[in-house]
C-alpha cells in the first residue's frame, strides 16, 4: 500500500523542528495517509495535511525519498511541505479519519532523538527524514 508522509519543518534558533502530533490510541506520530488512486504524490500529500492537522494552504517544495515498511506492507512517499504564514507552536485539530480522533500537534527538534512515547514506523521515518536533511543542507 502507498502512503504519504507530508513533512513540515520550521527552522528555530536551536536548528530544525518537525511537525509532530499524539494520536490519542497509536502515539507520537507525523502526518502520514493513503496515497489514492488516481492523485499525484504532491496532491495526495496536500490533502492529507489538511485533512489531519487542518493545514490547508501549503506548497510542496521537494520529495524526500521513500521508505519500505515490510512489516506492515506499506510504502511511504515523503514530501517537504511548506504552510503558508506562521504556525502556531501548538494546537489541537478534531479529523475525521478512523471514525474520529482529535490530534494535539506540537514541533519536535528534528536533532533529537524520539522519546518512549513515538510510535514505533514514526521513530523510523524521523531517521529518514533527519538523514535526508543532512545530506541535502539547510533549508
């Protein structure tokens, strides 16, 4: 199955922070969705922002590689996502996906390492995504 994992940074004095949020049921997570027949992976990135964190006048700037998941047989595609104007350091957005989850979204220093509360495939995409960054330089 595809999947796309729309990634917001936003560079701090401390270095880059990441778009993050707790699932009330599955943990520390970032944005990540189903990759629907018929759209294109920057199309399908953008409506899985708005969808789960209500971002919904973002541009994707560059793709950030992919990612196999075997375990649970899933692809993800990942995508520099970039908000128009200045996100607040947290909120709070009620999706409808899964029958209904409200989502307390928060940054996280791109640097450091996931604490015990990351979702397990979440701690492996935040490696992929901190390896992408370095070898590609600041934003």
């Amino acid at each position: 199955m595809q999947k796309v994992a729309p990634i917001v940074l936003r560079r701090r004095s401390e270095g880059l922070e990441i778009l993050a949020f707790r699932h009330p049921r599955a943990g520390i997570q970032l944005v990540k969705g189903t990759w629907e027949e018929g759209e294109g992976g920057e199309e399908a990135s953008l409506r899985e922002l708005a969808e789960e964190s209500g971002i919904e006048n973002a541009t994707v700037e560059r793709e950030l590689g992919q990612l196999p998941f075997r375990r649970i047989r899933q692809h993800w595609h990942f995508y520099l996502c970039r908000p128009q104007g200045q996100l607040p350091d947290r909120w709070t957005f009620f999706t409808h996906d899964g029958g209904g989850h409200l989502f307390d979204f928060f940054w996280h220093e791109l640097h450091q390492p996931p604490g015990c509360g990351w979702h397990a495939d979440f701690r492996r995409a935040l490696a992929h995504v901190r390896r992408r960054m370095q070898a590609e330089g600041p934003l």
